[in-house]
C-alpha cells in the first residue's frame, strides 16, 4: 500500500488510528455546546485546502482500507446494495458526477478519459483500470451505482422524485448507524425517517422535505449527523446487531479512551441532471475518544453534549448505557472554562 | 438556506420562425463550455431586459437532454399578454446575450411507468419533445397524443412523426379531428402513466376524464405555466426590508419586489412550485389568488400569497419579506 | 361494523380505511378471514349491484380458522376464487393484475399481511400503492421480517417472539415496509444475550 494510504482494519484486530493531520481535519460536529435536532443546512462549497470540504468527495488516507472492508461487507451480504430497476438511470448520473469530481479534484489519483460514449476510468490508489461504455451497463462488473461506490467512501442512498415526495429506492449502506436499506428501500422520505424519535413532531422533516424537493442542479448541500460506537466498526449494521452489540457491554474506564468513538456522518445532497433523482451521500469520520480529547475545545465540549443530552436520543442514538463512562472519562477533560463558538479548536 | 444555482449566461445562436405564432430560439453558453445535461420536462427561467423592465418567463427546453451543446425553446406569441414573448419575438436576435437559470423539473416522467401516454395541446408539445427523445435513449415505451388548430400551426408535427412513426398520434380541430380520450383510457395496460400539457380546459379534460374511467390520480401528472396575468396597479408594503412601492398593471408582484431591490426566492415563476411563497402579514382587501400551490383553505385565509402570479385589490397588502 | 381502532404510531406504519365501490371498468377484491364480511358490507351497499358483473373476488381463509366462503359465493359476482392460502393465490393474482388494464380497482380486505402483500403486488403491476383500498377485520397477528436473517414469520401474536427460520428472539418495531410487506423484527438481547424478557400477546 502507497504512504498516502493507511494499512488497517475495522474488524477484528481493529487498527484503524487517524494520523495527527487526519485528527486535525475531524468535521467536529457541534458548534456549540448543546445539541438538538436541525436541519442545518449549508451550500456545499469548497472549503479550505486540507480540509474534508476541500473536494467535492473528500478521499483521505482510511480510503483503501474503507474500501476493503465494503468488499468484505459485500461478500458476505450482497442485500447492502440494491438498486430497483428504474433507478439505474440515477446510477449513471452519480458514476458521472463521481468520476468527474475524482479526476478533476485528485489527478494523480483518478483518471477519466471520454471519447463518445466510451469512457476509461484509472483508480490507481484501487489499481482499477476500466474501459467501458457509459450508459450500458453490461460493459461493468456491476451496475453503475454499484461499480462507482465501490471505490467511493461513505455511503450513499439514490431518491427518485415524484408526487411531491422522495422516495429512497437505490443504495450502498455499508457503514451505517443502524438502519436497515433492505429493509427501508422503497419508502417514501417520512417512512423511512419514521423510527427517529422526536425530530417528526418538531416538524424537521417537513421542513427538510420541503427544501429538498427544491434542491437544484449544480447547488449542493451538506449538513451533519453523529452517534457513537463502540470500536472502529465501520459496519453498524441493524442485520449485524447480534455480532457488534455485546462489544457496547464490555468498555471499562481503563478501555473507553481507547475503544470508544464519536462516528460523524458528512451528508451531502446533490441533484442529478438526467434521473432528477437525489443522491445522498453519507460519509462516515470515526475518531476515537482519546485521540479526540487531544484538542482540549473539542473535549470539554463534548463532555457538555453528552451530559446535556435527552435520554430518549441517547437511546436513539444506542448509547445511553455507556453515558456515565463516557462522562467519567470526559469530565477530566472539562475544567468549565467557557468555548469558543464554531466548530474549529481555539 | 438558499436554492440559488448559478445562472447560465448564454448567447443566442439561432432564432427559428416555426410558423406564424411560433418562434424557437437555440441559447449557447458565452463562455463555449457545456450546458448541464437535463432531465426531459425541465423548464429554463429566461431572463430579459425589456427596455428597462426585467421580465422572468419559464419555459419548457426542448432540445435533446444529451445534447449539452446548447438548449431550444419555443415560444408561442402571446398578443395580449404583458409583453414576454412579444419580446422574444421582436426583440431576440442571434448574437444577443441573455441569462437562462440553471433547468428545473416539475414535470418529470414516472420512471417506474410501464407506458407513458403523453397528451399535447399547442405550444404545450414542448416538453414532450425532449421527453420522447430522453425515453427512447433509455427503450422506453410511450405513445403522443397532439392536438393542434391547423396543419399551417402544427409546429413540429412531421419531425415528430417522421422520427417516431406511429407512436406520434396528430389531430388538427380545423379538420374536426379530435383525441378519442374515452377509447383511448379504455385499453392501457396496467402502470401506464398520463401526462398532459396545453391548455387549461384540456388539462383539466384529461383529468376528470381519466377519473371518471378509475384512474388512479397518482397516474395522471400535468404541467400549465400560468403567465402572470395582467390587472389594476396596487399598493404593496414589504415589513422586513421596509420598502413599499405600487405595483404595476403589466408588472407581477414577484418583478415589483425584485425591481425594489429585494431578494425572493423563485423556481417557475408560474404559480406551481411554490418557491415563492410569502407570509401576508395584514391584507385590508381582496387578493386575486391565480396559482396552482395554495389549498383553497390556505387560499381562503389570505395569510400567504404567491407573488408571481397573484395580485391584491384593497387598500392595504402587508408581506413579510 | 365499525373499522379496527388502532394505537397512535409512527409515521411508516400504514392506516386502514373502509372499502367503498370505485369507479372503473373492472374491480377486484381479495380478502381473507373476516376481511370476507367487508367485501359483503360494500356489495350490501346499493351503489355496488352494478358492479357484480365486472367483480372478481379471491378469498382465503383466515388463520384462525374463519372460513366465510359460502357468504362471498353467495354474492353472485362474475369471479369467485377459494384459495386454501396466500401463497397458492399468488400465480393467480399475478395473471389477473398482468392481464389488467388502468381503469381496474383494487380491494384488499382482512389481516395486515394479507392487505399488504395484494398491495405488494398490485404495485409491483404498476398501480400506485395508495390506490389500492384496504380495510382491516379479525386478527391483529403481525407479517415480521427478521432483519438479520431476512425470514419472515407469518402471523406473530407475541412480542418478542423467535424467528420461525433462524431461532433468534425479535422484539416488534412498528417500523413497516411496503416492498416487503412486512414489519421489522429485532434481536432483542443482541447487548446481552440471554437476557429475554417474558412474551407479551400483542397482537391478537
């Protein structure tokens, strides 16, 4: 594996480690020191150079390694990417706004040549060298959306648009918290938000729904999301749930530095030109405790969040019966010395 | 939050008389790089500096969605409307610059359908024309009704037939032809989706038609862009920025708001998305609701008002933007 | 007969109606258990005496054990179809929905599992989900998908119940899926194996 790239897992041994560059550029998730549910959007602009919101689709040094481990998810359970029929036409328009962002934003990683419908796509941190005809399926490996979020970190879900509704019916879910695309595919955008407690009563998905419907061409969008996990498990998954939730009951004050990280979703959402569908990609950042504590803001912070926070998300988000370990731990971080606002360390 | 995509500024590479009514215009963009690929039924917001007046028509691209060289529209000449495609028509030139916005869809296919029935109505072919050519690239299954006055106005007509054949179905009402609607919903096969674009009679025609018949409403999608129409100057007072300013006859609200120097979100500027809906924060009169958004219990209450194509007769309209 | 009342829930749990005659060239109905006696309720309807030549109605018996056949027959629509189960309708409905043309109307009566899964179907034909009228009778037993095996257990009355394919015990979430016409049943001691609190009848 190059120097760019880390060699580790998120299985079994668990080396997953961020670099102290890849520390620094954690999307901390809260500007503040309480938390509550918002839409909180913002145009996804390009951020500053370094940071994950330099790119349209930020590739850092865990992206081999997160590549890997979607194989291996896939092997053993193929359901984690589904598209319905009609939706392949989304999957060519996310394989193109894909591969377009990755030659332009890192040359001497991707390469995209076109003559005509014939395209050649070069991955080299993957070593992927692939001729193919765009639109026709049957020149790839795998469909379109299933080919391209291969090589893509984060997951990623495909709306189809209509009766002034967005319907979730294509994905790749492999670093998930919790929630089941087998099991949601097909649904209507308020179905599949209809397990998350409060947020439908505060009227945050109308709200939302009715932004998205508007979502232009050419505008993205971003917003974030956070929980917590036990471990550098990347695969949460409710189809798992069995294997990963006795590792939640096995933390001690001695471990929790170590095993326990705050996982931030990056979501993007951006309108696909041909389809009018909706691509919603969900990137996934884990950062374990103790390597979050290094940025003293960041730590007290957190420990005022966790404290704060209702017990009912805190089920939602499975953490709430490792809330007081969590706190034992953060509160030697937070000596009450007021923070600054926004998300950067002072 | 903010919708806003950047504007696409283009030249005019090419104006076509199609017939006696009907000019189509080809936009490319100045700076030579490609239009953004759209999905068939989008409409563009052509902006225009009509001796000093900004008008915002929406319209219907009709060109091949792959096609990212350039994008087509056609616009029927409207004589007593307030002076958008009179514009278009006298004024528009090749070589002329113009600004387009970035293409939206409010009247998209269903792409689960197992056949699309597509029913036209005069200028109201536009959209289908870059639909039929978007589902043959993909072999779909789809079938046109268009309904026209007169062989000398049919614009389109034997390009269309002669590129889809049978699949193209014309009827002239000088010559009594008419669409056998009855026939016609009788024998689709299950998941076949309507769509209908023309006038509102026709609209509403194939509407209540195909309810009648048990068509799901699910199964039966439309597209009317309302012009703004036109009507009495009125007085209108914005409490946010504090501006109040008389709205003219020809002028939508929406146009006075914007002349006045304040922002407002928009996407069709024809009373059916419903981007630009605005709080009525006092209304001591009667407001002329024309769009398609509003419930008519929202309609009724005369606390939200959709500037570009609503008006206000009374003494006092106060909104909050 | 007053339609089931059901506790208050989240938002992708369906709700049911009452079935009442539609408009349309062709009309059919499939029902099981007690749904038989609101497919009699909407023929007893006046309005619905013109529609008995175009009906075709397939029933299967409840669960339970409720067999209203006889009354269903009795109706003298143009189509009358005994099925011993779902399953051995399922060929059966596919030919009648692929033959169809827009203008059919679609009626599912009894058990949630059986209504969802016509609707299933009726989807899956192209017809919009919402135009398929349902109404609930008899049972409240639940249609489960395990969500780590991808089993379904039919007719689940307790809460947790064990997974008839992979043994796991699954409490039930009212989270529902229209695809797979089934609600979504979790490992309930997946943090603490073993640890399984006693069954409740839920769903009766």
């Amino acid at each position: 594996m190059s120097l760019d790239f880390n060699d580790e897992t998120f299985r079994g041994d668990y080396t997953f480690k961020n670099s102290a560059k890849a520390i620094k550029r954690f999307p901390f998730p809260f500007p503040e020191d309480s938390y509550m549910y918002s839409v909180n959007m913002e145009p996804h602009v390009p951020g500053p150079v370094g940071s994950i919101f330099e790119h349209m689709f930020d590739v850092d040094e865990h992206y081999v390694a997160e590549m890997r481990d979607r194989a291996q998810v896939l092997a053993d359970d193929p359901l984690r990417c589904q598209s319905l029929p009609h939706m392949e036409l989304a999957g060519w328009d996310l394989l193109e706004l894909i591969m377009e962002s990755k030659a332009r934003d890192y040359p001497h990683w991707f390469e995209l040549h076109k003559d005509g419908n014939n395209w050649h796509w070069i991955n080299k941190p993957l070593q992927i060298e692939q001729r193919f005809t765009f639109m026709d399926a049957s020149t790839l490996p795998y469909g379109p959306l299933e080919y391209i979020t291969r090589q893509t970190q984060g997951d990623f879900t495909l709306q189809d648009q209509r009766d002034d509704d967005l319907w979730i019916e294509a994905g790749m879910v492999t670093t998930q918290a919790d929630w089941s695309l087998d099991f949601d595919i097909g649904m209507s955008f308020k179905q599949w938000h209809a397990p998350v407690p409060l947020a439908g009563q505060m009227g945050i998905f109308d709200r939302a729904l009715k932004f998205l419907l508007k979502l232009q061409h050419g505008a993205p969008v971003r917003r974030f999301n956070w929980t917590m996990t036990v471990d550098p498990l990347l695969d949460t998954s409710p189809e798992n749930y069995p294997k990963w939730g006795p590792s939640k009951t096995t933390m001690t004050p001695e471990t929790i530095g170590h095993r326990q990280h705050l996982r931030v979703e990056l979501q993007t959402l951006h309108r696909l030109p041909r389809s009018n569908a909706i691509v919603f990609p969900i990137r996934c950042y884990l950062i374990r405790f103790e390597e979050l504590v290094t940025v003293p803001k960041w730590a007290r912070r957190l420990h005022r969040v966790v404290r704060d926070i209702p017990d009912e998300l805190a089920t939602y988000k499975g953490f709430l019966r490792n809330k007081p370990l969590m706190l034992d731990y953060l509160a030697q971080f937070d000596d009450g010395q007021p923070t600054s606002l926004g998300f950067a360390p002072d | 939050m903010s919708v806003g995509a950047p504007k696409i500024p283009v030249v005019v590479a090419e104006v076509v008389e199609v017939n006696e009514l009907i000019k189509r215009f080809r936009f490319v963009r100045r700076d030579g790089a490609a239009m953004p690929i759209f999905s068939g039924g989008s409409h563009v917001v052509v902006e225009m500096d009509d001796h000093g007046t900004r008008r915002m028509n929406p319209y219907s691209l009709m060109s091949h969605p792959a096609d990212t060289m350039g994008y087509e529209i056609s616009v029927r000449r409207d004589e007593v409307g307030r002076g958008g495609s009179l514009y278009m028509h006298n004024h528009v030139k090749p070589g002329m610059e113009m600004v387009l916005s970035q293409p939206v869809n409010l009247f998209p296919l269903d792409a689960r359908a197992k056949k699309h029935l597509m029913i036209a109505g005069g200028i109201g072919i536009t959209p289908f024309v870059a639909q039929m050519a978007q589902v043959e690239t993909m072999g779909g299954r789809f079938e046109l009704h268009y309904s026209v006055r007169s062989p000398a106005l049919g614009a389109y007509v034997d390009r269309l037939q002669q590129h889809y054949g049978p699949r193209v179905h014309v009827y002239f009402d000088e010559l009594r032809q008419q669409i056998d609607l009855k026939t016609l919903l009788k024998s689709q096969p299950l998941g076949t989706h309507i769509y209908v674009c023309g006038p509102k009679g026709m609209i509403g025609w194939v509407h209540a038609t195909a309810k009648a018949m048990g068509w799901p409403d699910r199964a039966v999608h439309s597209e009317e862009f309302l012009a703004p129409p036109v009507g009495l100057a009125f007085d209108v007072q914005l409490a946010a920025s504090g501006k109040s300013f008389t709205v003219q006859p020809n002028q939508s609200l929406l146009e006075a708001i914007e002349a006045a120097g304040v922002e407002a979100p928009y996407l069709c500027r024809g009373g059916a998305c419903g981007q630009c809906e605005t709080e009525v924060l006092r209304c001591d009169g009667h407001i002329e609701h024309n769009d398609h958004w509003l419930t008519d219990d929202q309609k009724a209450a005369n606390t939200k008002i959709m500037p570009c194509v609503s008006r206000f007769r009374g003494a006092a309209l106060i909104l909050d933007r | 007969m007053t339609k089931t009342m059901f506790e208050p829930s989240i938002t992708s749990r369906p709700v049911y109606g009452v079935l009442s005659p539609g408009v349309g060239s062709a009309h059919l109905f499939v029902a099981d258990g007690e749904g038989a006696e609101a497919v009699c309720d909407l023929f007893a309807k006046a309005e619905a005496a013109e529609m008995k030549s175009a009906s075709h109605i397939i029933y299967m018996p409840g669960a339970n054990g409720c067999d209203r056949s006889a009354a269903l027959q009795a109706l003298g629509v143009a189509q009358f179809y005994r099925a011993p189960s779902f399953a051995s309708a399922q060929p059966r409905l596919a030919k009648v929905l692929a033959d169809a043309h827009m203008g059919l109307q679609v009626y599912a009566a009894g058990t949630e599992g059986l209504m969802a899964q016509v609707a299933t179907a009726a989807q899956a034909a192209g017809l919009p989900y919402e135009a398929v009228q349902m109404e609930h009778r008899g049972s409240l037993a639940r249609r489960v998908q395990c969500v780590h095996c991808k089993g379904v257990t039919e007719n689940v009355t307790l809460d947790p119940f064990v997974c008839s394919h992979c043994g796991l015990s699954l409490f039930v979430r009212d989270h529902f899926s229209r695809r797979i016409a089934a609600f979504q049943g979790v490992n309930i001691d997946a943090e603490d194996p073993g640890l399984v609190p006693a069954s409740v009848e839920r769903f009766k």
